[in-house]
C-alpha cells in the first residue's frame, strides 16, 4: 500500500500544497507533516493515527541469538474488528506494525 492511500485511511488528508491535515479536535482541522516510514517517529504516527482503526495491536520484541538461530527483530499482531490476524516479523518496529496494519486492511 502506498503512503498516501494508507494515511488517507488514517484519516490524514493531503492538501495540494503537499501538507498533510487530520481532523483532531471535533471538526478543527490542525497541519501536520508527512509521516515518515521508519523510527520512533513513526511509531508514533502509527499509534496515534493508526491503531485506533484497529480492534487489537501487539507490538513485540524477539531475541533468539541465545539459541543460535540468530532471529531478532520484531513481530506485530494486527486485528480488525471482523477478526483478522496477522503476523510480521522486521528489524525496524514502525515498519513491521505498517505491513500488519496493511495486510488487515488489504
């Protein structure tokens, strides 16, 4: 899914001058800018905007280098609320809950 259909889902709506608007007090809408697609930034994007659509999120960090495999990264649970699931493991934790996120929507 591309940045602007996704954070349209969001409820942010892009201007033509390129800013980025949500409506975020009843009605009043405040600017605010492109998201970016990874870091604690992003992660905040996502939660504020993004897991509210949503009926559950779990965002989880695993470390399997103890076991020699050597697996660390992050898994994200997305569901909605007609009860999909589904499971993504990423080093980067904003874009692991992005591509849950994206594959409950569709």
């Amino acid at each position: 899914m591309r940045d602007k259909e996704f954070w349209e889902k969001c409820g942010l709506v892009e201007q033509r001058t390129g800013s980025w608007y949500v409506d975020e007090v009843g009605g009043e809408f405040v600017c605010v800018e492109m998201p970016p697609s990874t870091g604690i930034k992003a992660l905040g994007f996502l939660f504020k905007y993004a897991v509210p659509k949503l009926g559950f999120v779990s965002l989880n960090y695993f470390n399997h280098s103890d076991d020699n495999s050597g697996m660390t990264g992050y898994r994200a649970t997305a569901r909605a609320l007609i009860g999909n699931q589904h499971y993504n493991g990423g080093k980067d934790p904003a874009q692991t809950l992005r591509k849950a996120i994206e594959e409950v929507w569709g």
